[in-house]
C-alpha cells in the first residue's frame, strides 16, 4: 500500500504538557442548512458541511441523494434556495450564496478546480488547448497559458501528448488533462463528480492517485463524489448524504459562520 499520500488531519488535539487544547483547524468552505429543490423534488433539505483547508473529502450516498448538488452549491454552480455558503481561503472570505450569476462565474474561474466524469473538455482541441484554456479565459496570454499547461501535462504523465486531440486519448488520458484543467490556475479548492467513474480499476487507481498528488499532496483541498469505497478509503473523511442530508461524518467539523456577515 503506497503511504506516500496519507492527508489525514488530527482534530483538536493537546499539546503535550498543556491543558489548552489546540483550536481546530480552520474551515475552507462551510455550508449552513443549504435547500436546493427542483420543482416538487427536495434536493438537498438543510445539508450542512464543514471542510478543512488541506482535507479531502469524500461525498457518498445513495444515486439521488443529492451529492452533485451539494457539490454544485458549494462550489457557485447552483444557487440554492436557502443556506449559507462561506468560502474562507488563503485570497479573501465570500459568502458564496450572496453572489449573483457573474459573480459566481468568476469565483468558479478563479477560485475553484473542477474534474468531472466526463464533459467539460473540448475533443477537437488539443491536450495543450484544453489545459490551457481556463487561463486564457482569466486572461492571460496564449504563451504564458500554454507553458503553464505544458508543466501540468508534463507533471500529470502526459508530456509528448500536448498536441493529440482528445478523441485520440485513452479515458485515463483524458482525465488526467482534465486534472491539468482544474489545477492550472492554482485553485485551492478543487471538485470532482465521480472522477474516476467511467475508468477501470487500474487507470481508476492511477487517476485518483494523480488528483490527490495534484491538490492535497501540494497542500489544497479537495472535495470529491464517488460512489466507489476504493476511492473514498484514499480521502482523509467520508461523509454520507441520503435524501439531501449529511447523515455520517467520519471527521465531523462545526458548520459555523464565525460572525461573517
Ligand atoms: P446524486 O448526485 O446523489 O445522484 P443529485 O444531486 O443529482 O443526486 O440529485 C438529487 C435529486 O434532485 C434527485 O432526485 C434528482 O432526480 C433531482 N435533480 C437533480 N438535478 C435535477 C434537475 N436539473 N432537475 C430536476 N431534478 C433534478
Ligand atoms: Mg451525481
């Protein structure tokens, strides 16, 4: 078993020779009774959520429980009905559910990584182009994007390859320069969906093993959905949904605001 990566994070715990117990580790994102309905559908019902910078984060629960919301709601895709959503990184504390469209928009480009199963890459452009991208689209130069995907393509096994089209790579392939999307623009926080749902076991292993090296293994943190316990055995915490609550919590934290207006 690879112990290269083990993100575990102990709670409070007591200095030795002390009585003061160590505060807890600050939250990066904190989501406070968060309703999300479609229609008739309750989504998510008052889900609360607490992560802590540097953690990942497991999100399990049966199909429908509401796990790709809560992951929409929390990263500003969505805007729920109710619920408070802080963000509380190394750039500035947003309350996410105060954020119109634009706003939003801007956060999840500057902010946030995301990996999906799949989708969001462009197959008719290139490994390079599809990497480089998201900085193109904060602005940057094509030249100064595309060196900095190159580094990502390159750290991510996939040096040689910034040229080939999507459609020319392998599932695993793929998901790696979907890896090397997420993380060009150094997001300290990045989602996945069930990034590694569409791969077999072996490429499966390798893809998360390079996510995690790619965002906890630098010190970011990371909130994945998986419906895989092999997945979710590699992650610091597990938490369960069902029916759009968080019903378990192996490393439970307050969900609290902390006086943010
Ligand atoms: P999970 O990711 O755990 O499978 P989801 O968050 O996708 O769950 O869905 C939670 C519930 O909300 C389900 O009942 C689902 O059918 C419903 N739902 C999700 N997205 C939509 C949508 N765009 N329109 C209508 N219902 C939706
Ligand atoms: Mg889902």
């Amino acid at each position: 078993m690879d112990t290269a990566f083990d993100h575990s994070q102990p709670e409070a715990r007591q200095l030795p020779g002390s009585t003061v117990p160590e505060p807890a580790p600050k939250p990066v994102l904190v989501g406070l009774g968060i309703v999300k309905t479609y229609g008739t559908t309750v989504a998510l019902g008052g889900a609360n959520l607490a992560i802590r910078s540097g953690e990942s984060v497991a999100v399990m629960g049966p199909s429908g429980s509401g796990k790709t919301t809560l992951l929409h709601c929390l990263s500003g895709i969505l805007a729920p009905d109710s619920g408070e959503i802080l963000l509380d990184d190394a750039v500035s504390r947003v309350r996410v559910d105060g954020l119109d469209v634009e706003q939003r928009a801007q956060l999840r480009r500057e902010r946030f990584g995301f990996v999906f199963q799949q989708g969001l890459l462009l197959p008719e452009l290139t490994a390079l182009e599809n990497a480089a991208l998201p900085l193109m689209l904060a602005g940057v130069g094509r030249r100064e994007a595309e060196q900095q995907a190159r580094g990502w393509l390159a750290r991510l096994g996939l040096a040689g390859a910034d040229e080939r089209r999507l459609g020319q790579m392998s599932g695993g392939q793929v998901q790696r320069v979907a890896i090397a999307r997420s993380q060009v623009t150094g997001a300290g926080v990045t989602f996945a969906d069930e990034p590694t749902g569409a791969l077999d076991q072996r490429t499966s292993a390798e893809v998360l093993e390079a996510l995690l090296a790619s965002t906890v293994g630098r010190g970011h943190t990371l909130v994945m959905v998986t419906h895989d316990e092999k997945v979710a055995a590699r992650c610091a915490r597990t938490v369960r949904l069902e029916d759009g609550q968080v019903v378990w919590d192996s490393n439970p934290l307050r969900p609290v605001l902390d006086g943010v207006a």
